[in-house]
C-alpha cells in the first residue's frame, strides 16, 4: 500500500515536471538560435521621434521688455516687488491664449524668487499692451531683476 501512494507520489510529481518544462518551452523561456544581427539604423534611415506642426503663413511674434521694479516694505518689515512690463505683438497674425508670465530673479544666483502671470485670450497683430504685476515677494537683503516670458497657442 505504501508503494502505491509513493508510486502515485513519483508520477504526479513527473507530470507537474513536464508541464512545467513544456509551458516553458512554449513561452519563450529558452534560448533561441543566434541570428544575423540587425542592421545599424543610418542617419538617412532614422526618422525624428517628435515633430511639431506649424502652419505656413503669418505668426504672431512677441517682444517684451520690464520698465520699472520697484521694492516695496511691508509694516511686518517684509519686501514684495511691483513691476511693470510691455508686451508686443511684432508679429503678423493675433496671439491666442497668451500667457506672460514675470519672474523675479536674484541677481547673487539666477534662481527664480517668484513669479505672477498674466493671460490674454486674444493678442491683436501690433498690439501693446502694459501689465503691472504685484506683489512679487522677495527677501529685502537680496537684490533681484525682472524678466518677462511670453507663450501662446499655434494660430
């Protein structure tokens, strides 16, 4: 009797074996051949990974530029900066979804102190606009400028 169960033991035990090792050669767990290796891409045969569509025709074009920073004390002995900037359509066609966004920046190491933004959904060709952004805080030791980024949409 203990021979059977050991005998069942061994064959059951045979057969999980098996059906492992065939599950293994069907999905792929063993070596394949080697093959002839594959071509190395040329530059003529390589295409960009990312391309941005941009209609022919007019753009809009911006040009920006800060006219006044100006350091401001809070009574908590705090200090924020007003500035002041224009913006310029130089281009051709209207700016849509404008986004201007000023920047604080000290002057000791370039690092961006604060920033504030401005959106204009419609930017005329030609057109001047002047924004004035405040507060921009900033600690009062330090000694800061200002700059101006402009984006848009595709028209």
């Amino acid at each position: 009797m203990q021979d059977t169960s050991v005998a069942k033991k061994i064959l059951v035990s045979l057969l999980l074996f098996a059906s492992l090792a065939g599950t293994a050669a069907v999905a792929g767990c063993t070596e394949a051949p080697p093959g002839p290796e594959a071509p190395t891409p040329t530059p003529e045969g390589t295409q960009t990974a990312h391309a941005t569509y941009s209609p022919a025709g007019p753009e809009p074009s911006f040009s920006a530029a800060i006219t006044a920073l100006e350091k401001h004390f809070r009574t908590d002995t705090s200090c924020y900066w007003v500035a002041t900037g224009t913006v310029t359509n130089t281009g051709d066609a209207p700016g849509r979804n404008v986004v201007i966004r000023f920047m604080l920046i000290d002057d000791e190491n370039g690092m961006i102190r604060s920033t504030e933004t401005r959106f204009a959904p419609r930017f005329q060709a030609g057109e001047k606009k002047i924004f004035t952004v405040e507060p921009l805080p900033g600690d009062c030791d330090r000694q800061y400028h200002a700059e101006i980024t402009v984006a848009h949409d595709i028209p």
